[in-house]
C-alpha cells in the first residue's frame, strides 16, 4: 500500500484528516508530527538526501504548503525525492471560495517536477504510483487530494510501478569528454547529484587518476559522501573572486550532474557565468540522466583503472585553545566527529572553507543548504536522524537562520533524535555585514545595524532549547566545547550546545 514510503513528516489540518485516519489502519508508515510546515519540508529533504527515498509530507491546503516553499526549494535544488500530498476541499465545496481555498498547484509547480490534483478516487493509487516514481529520478512531487476523494472506499489500493526513470547514457557526450580530458591540458571535472555518492566518486576518482583533471563541486551540493576511501571534491567558493580564481584556471571543464557555475548574486562588474566563452564545456550528462553510469562509462573510456588514488591516512587535527573562532569550532569538529557521522552545515560564515580537513577523517556525509533559503539546517537534520537513528548527526547551525524553523528542536526531543546542535551565536546576520562591507560600506549605519544585528535582546539558546525539551549548554571557549560536544556525543538524544563566538 505504502508504494516504499515509510515516513510522514506532517502538519494537518480538517482536509487532511482522513489521510491522519488511515495511518491507524495501514501499517509501515511513521507518522511525526512537525510544528511548522517548514519543519516537515526540511525534514522530508533531510530524509530524502540520506536514503535517495522519498518521505511524505503532509500539509494543509495553500497555506500549509506555503509555509512550506522555502524548504521545498532547497529540497528541489539538493535534488532530493520528496512526495508532498496536500488535502484540498472537498471538490462541491471548493466551488464556494471557502477562506482557507488558494491556488494550490500554482504555488506547488513553484518547485515539484511533477503536480497532479486527484480527480477521482479510482485513479487514487495510480497518481500516486506516478508521484512517488517521479520523485526517484531527484525531485519534488505533489499530490493534491481532495477532502471528498480521501473519505471515498478505494477498491484497488495497490500502488504498483514506482520504478525510477533516467535519461540514458548518451555515448556521443562521452565520447566528447573522452577527447576534452585527454587532449586539453588543464581540465577539471564538476561532479554534482547522485556523482557525490560513493560510486560517482569512485568514478570521478578513477577519472582524475587516468587524466590528471582536478574533481570539484558546486559551492551548495545537497549530498556529499566525504572521508578515507573517497577522492577530495573542492567545493567552488562562495565569492565570486575567489570562484573565478580557482576556474580560470582549467582550459575546460565537464560538467557530471552539474549545472555550469554562475555567482549567487549578480554583482556590478561581474559576469553571472564564472566560466569565460573561451573555456570549453562538455555536458556529460543532464541534470535527468544517470550520471553514475555516465561517469563509470566516461572512466572505461579513458580505460582508468579500478584501483584510483584515494586518501586512507586518517589525519585529525589537534584540538584547539582559547576563544573560541570559527576556525577552531572547525578544527573541534574535525578533531572530534564520530566515524560515520551525518553533517549538516548550516554554519554560513562560521563554517565558510574547512573542506581541505575533510578527505582525511573518517568517512561521514555532508549536506548544504543547496537553495540558499536559511533555516534548513535543523528541520534537514531532524530528517536525517529519522532515516539512520543509528548515525550521530551533528549540525552547524547559524543563529540567525535557527531562528527561522527553531520548532525542530521539538520534533528531535519528541522523536529522541541523536542529533547535536551547534549554535554559532554570533548574534547577528553577519554575512549580510559581510556583503555590504564588499560594497565598500566600512562603517555600518544605525538603519544597517537595526537589521543585521540580532541583539539586544539577547537570545538566549539554552532556555530556548530547554524549553523544546532539549538539553542544552553554553560555551565560549573551545577546550569547552571539546568536552560538552564530546558528552553530547556520548549521551543519546538531542542536545544543543550555544558557542558564543
Ligand atoms: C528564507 C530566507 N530568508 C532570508 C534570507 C536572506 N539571508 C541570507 S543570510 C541571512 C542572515 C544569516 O544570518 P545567520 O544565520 O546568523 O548567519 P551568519 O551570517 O551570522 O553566519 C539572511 C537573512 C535567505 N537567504 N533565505
Ligand atoms: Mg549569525
């Protein structure tokens, strides 16, 4: 019945209650309930980016699902499989404008691959057979199911054909970026998607052994597998200087389930795309296509061999004094961060450029914000924790951007989840000081300072966490934060730790 869905992260309201009913009576699916919509998007992406499966979410109408959209976003640009289904009036209801009706498929098109309202209850499983499938190839799904058609006795109830569907490999785009690695000198391989999993990277590693091309990445990849065994991917950087200073480089690039790199921002003066004309792009694959088997293809091409150079020394770095920085919340974590561990970065500008650690820890995933809405980080991680209990998840997360979706801490104690929160109280929105800085603005105005600092009064994280039912702390040093991310670590459940930076 299920069609392989085994979550559901949820916010109901009257026109989803049905669908709440039948959770009593069909086994298989776990029901969590999330207190914002943006919770159960950011969770249902988290779950999705671990398992490559899609979880469900369960919203309320338009305006359910628009308090979802930010996280629904960054679920589209991590590329992960999620199945919204969204309750709408009954369909001789909805005739009347009722103060709750909105145009839910207009806002839902926003960011799902695919949108279907149900018409009828006969093609009930079938719409959802089509919905889960199409989420497999790496997107957002939504199914619109109306009040009258939830309450109706479905005969068939068997969700049959979710199989995941890719473009095929095109041999004359191998064929291209055979000759462009072999026959350019300086050359480096974007890998993005499903290619930062064990199997692409492997891969990717096999390539770069054969060619000598460098291996990097988008600057927000949804999903990275990272550590002994698997080749370092660098990261394109954030600033649109440094992005250009490490592309300008390569004679060529080919791009493996990439898009070709453009700056966040359009900035006066600089070009949107970092690549110039006259650097040659080769498209290995679309974004649809199966780019693992297009890389392994690309590597037989090159007839790389299966042995390629990976990292296997494990090298932690010591662990650091005094004050506490971003660097050495950086250097803490690398030092300490269990073998297996699930990251979820949302530090922003505590966590900005400590990848070069990465390749010599133990191995651990990697997740970003992907869509650049903030906010993501504890939601993501909450779904991550439902989908591997057993992996101590840790986030970096940014105060300001915690602010947006602080209910999750709720959903993690309700839920016991192993995850340890890493606030980085820099009481402000600094990045944003940052990019006006950039502009050439020294000195910040009280109108400039008004919006970009978070204080007074001061937040104060660990009543806000208590208060959530998670246990907390505070730290300003970083030998402290050794010892309470150590114990967290230890302890089971959710805890958060406020680094006063
Ligand atoms: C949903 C959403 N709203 C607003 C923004 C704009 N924005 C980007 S970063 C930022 C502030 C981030 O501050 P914080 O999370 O404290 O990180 P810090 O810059 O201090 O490291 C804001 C408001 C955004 N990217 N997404
Ligand atoms: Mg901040």
């Amino acid at each position: 019945m299920s069609g392989g869905i085994r979550v559901c992260f949820a916010n109901p309201g009257t026109t989803e209650l049905p669908i709440v009913g039948a959770f009593e009576t069909v086994p298989g699916i776990k029901s969590i309930l999330c207190l914002f919509e943006g919770v159960a998007a950011g969770a249902a992406d988290g779950y999705g980016r671990m398992t490559e499966r899609p979880a469900m979410t369960l919203l309320h109408l338009g305006p359910g699902l628009a308090n979802g959209l930010a996280y629904l976003h960054n679920a589209r640009r991590a590329r992960s499989p999620l199945l919204n289904v969204i309750g709408e009036h009954a369909t001789w209801h909805r005739k009347a404008d009722p103060p709750l009706a909105m145009d839910i498929e207009s806002l839902a098109h926003t960011v799902s691959g695919w949108v279907r309202t149900n018409h009828s209850v006969k093609a009930l499983a079938h719409d959802t057979a089509e919905g889960i499938a199409a989420t497999l190839s790496g997107q957002v799904s939504t199914l619109i199911v109306p009040h009258d058609n939830q309450l109706a006795a479905v005969e068939d109830q068997t969700i049959r054909g979710v199989r995941s569907v890719f473009d095929p490999v095109d041999d004359r785009a191998i064929g291209r970026a055979v000759n462009c690695l072999k026959d350019r000198d300086a050359t480096a391989l974007i890998v993005g998607g499903r290619a930062l999993r064990q199997h692409g990277l492997q891969a990717a590693a096999r390539i770069r052994a054969a060619t000598g091309c460098d291996l990097l990445t988008e600057t927000l990849p949804g999903y990275v597998e990272r550590g002994l065994g698997l080749p370092q991917v660098t990261r394109i950087p954030y600033f649109p200087e440094a992005a250009v200073s490490v592309l300008s480089r390569y004679e060529a690039v080919v791009l493996a389930g990439a898009k070709e790199p453009v700056t966040f921002f359009g900035y006066e003066g600089i070009r949107s795309h970092l690549l110039r004309e006259d650097q040659e792009i080769v498209h290995l694959c679309g974004l649809r296509g199966d780019v693992v088997e297009a890389l392994e293809h690309l590597a037989d091409g090159l007839r790389a061999r299966e042995e390629a150079a990976v990292v296997k020394d494990l090298i932690r770095p010591n662990l650091p004094e005094g004050c506490l920085t971003p660097e050495k919340v950086g250097l803490t974590l690398a030092a300490l961060q269990p073998e297996n561990a699930i990251i979820v970065d949302e530090g922003l500008t505590t966590s900005l450029g400590d990848d070069h650690l990465s390749a010599h820890l133990p191995r651990h995933a990697f997740m970003t914000i992907a869509g650049g809405a903030i906010g993501y980080g504890m939601p993501c991680a909450s779904g991550a924790s439902v989908a591997c209990p057993d992996r101590p998840v840790i986030t970096l997360q940014a105060d300001g951007s915690a602010l947006y979706t602080v209910q999750a801490l709720w959903t993690q104690a309700r839920e016991a989840l192993n995850i340890t929160t890493l606030i980085c109280a820099n009481e402000s929105y600094r990045i944003l000081q940052v990019e006006m800085a950039r502009t050439g603005v020294s000195l910040l105005g009280p109108h400039s300072l008004a919006l970009t600092e978070l204080r007074p009064p001061r937040i104060d994280w660990v009543k806000v966490a208590q208060g959530f039912g998670v246990p907390a702390t505070t730290v300003s040093r970083a030998e402290e934060l050794a010892d309470e991310l150590h114990r967290a670590l230890e302890e089971p459940g959710p805890h958060l730790i406020e680094m006063r930076l």
